[in-house]
C-alpha cells in the first residue's frame, strides 16, 4: 500500500491524520500540496483541494475524520474506535466538536497575529476568550474519564493535542495567555506522551513559530 499525505506544518486538522498513521504504524510519504491547496495542480491529485488530503494506491481521500476512520479500518490495531455503537457516535461528536467549536474558535486567532493585535486588545481579549468558552463547554460535555471517550485512547483524543497546542502559542504571541480547564489541561497533557502525538505536535509548534515569526513587528 502506497499511502501519500497532502499538508502544511500548521494545520492541525493535518496533524490528527499523521498521528493516525504513526500511531498505526503505517508507511506514508507526507508533502506539500503541489501549487499550494487549492492550486489547479494539486486537485489534480486531491479534486477537493483541501488540506489534508490523502492518496491511497491511486485513490484520492479528504475529510480528516474520514481518513482517520478509513485508517482505523484499514489497519485496526490499535482499534481507535470504541466497539460499541453508543460510545462510537460519542466519538463522532466530540470529533465534529472540535472541528466546529474548539478549532474554528482557535482559528479565529489567526487574523489578529497578522495584524497589529497590540491596536485591538478588545478583538484580542474576545477571541481568547471564545476559546476558553469552547474548552469550557468540552469540559462539560466530557465524562470524568482519563482519555475523552472513556474507553481507551480513541480518534477523539488524537485530535485535540495539536490544536490546543495552537490556541497556546497563539495567545502567548499576543500576551494573553489561554487558561484551560484543569482536567482538560491533564487530559491533552496525558496524551500528549504518547509518541506518535509528541511527534506532531514537535513538527506543529516549530511550523507555528516559523509562521508567528514573519507577521512580529519590532
């Protein structure tokens, strides 16, 4: 099996994918999408054009959740999903909550570091804060549990380490640090041990610092 992975080093949604495949332990040649995503070049071999994208034997994928359940198919140990159909659909969710609230929150970070941030210390504060509240509210979606599906270490874990990681250094780089919930803060910190998630999120922050380091006004 020849397995290709599309993506750049700050994106976390590219991130979660590698974990995948390191965790599983699968071969794979990761590079830029050719042109940049979106280029004609690139949905040549991936027609979405978005990032990550993925090439298995010829056979373009996108989505990161279904890449991340096709490699838990493809190569099932260790299984990252739960066996249990109630528990699955809770993965599912909290894997659409991070897509929808806690990155997209995180996301909207962004523009402020390519601006004069220090000129908006309003627009600074509310964003951090909407992170804060999405972390919040995944603290009360939780169960009191180790890992956040309850049953082992599952595709949901995989996706928050990287992203929270982001939402970290960005409110560093505008002097509003981001303050998680204590048992969030454990959890991510549990997984992050984990060497296949250690790995990405090495390759992440120092893609994020290469990224802060040209918009920094002296």
């Amino acid at each position: 099996m020849i397995i290709t992975l599309y993506g750049i080093g700050v994106s976390a949604f590219v991130a979660k994918v590698r974990i995948v495949l390191d965790l599983k332990g699968l071969p794979f040649e990761e590079v830029p999408p050719p042109g940049g995503y979106g280029s004609d070049e690139y949905r040549r071999l991936v027609p979405a054009g978005s990032v990550p994208g993925m090439v298995v034997d010829g056979v373009p994928l996108h989505d990161s959740n279904a890449m991340m359940e096709f490699l838990d198919e493809i190569a099932p140990e260790p299984p990252l999903m739960p066996s249990e159909p109630f528990a699955r659909a809770r993965v599912r969710a909290l894997l659409g909550f991070h897509d929808t609230r806690v990155e997209a929150a995180v996301r909207a970070l962004f523009p402020l570091v390519k601006r004069d941030w220090r000129a908006e210390p309003e627009a600074v504060e509310a964003a951090c804060a909407g992170v804060e509240a999405a972390l919040e509210r995944l603290d009360q979606l939780d169960a009191a549990a180790a890992v956040l599906a309850g049953e082992g270490v599952t595709l949901a874990d995989l996706a928050y380490p990287c992203t929270l990681q982001m939402g970290a250094m960005l409110g560093a780089e505008m002097d509003r640090p981001l303050v998680l919930p204590p048992r969030i803060e454990d959890w991510c910190a549990q997984v992050s041990t984990l060497p296949a998630v250690a790995r990405s999120l090495t390759i992440h922050a120092e893609a994020m610092e290469d990224w802060m380091a040209g918009f920094r006004r002296a």
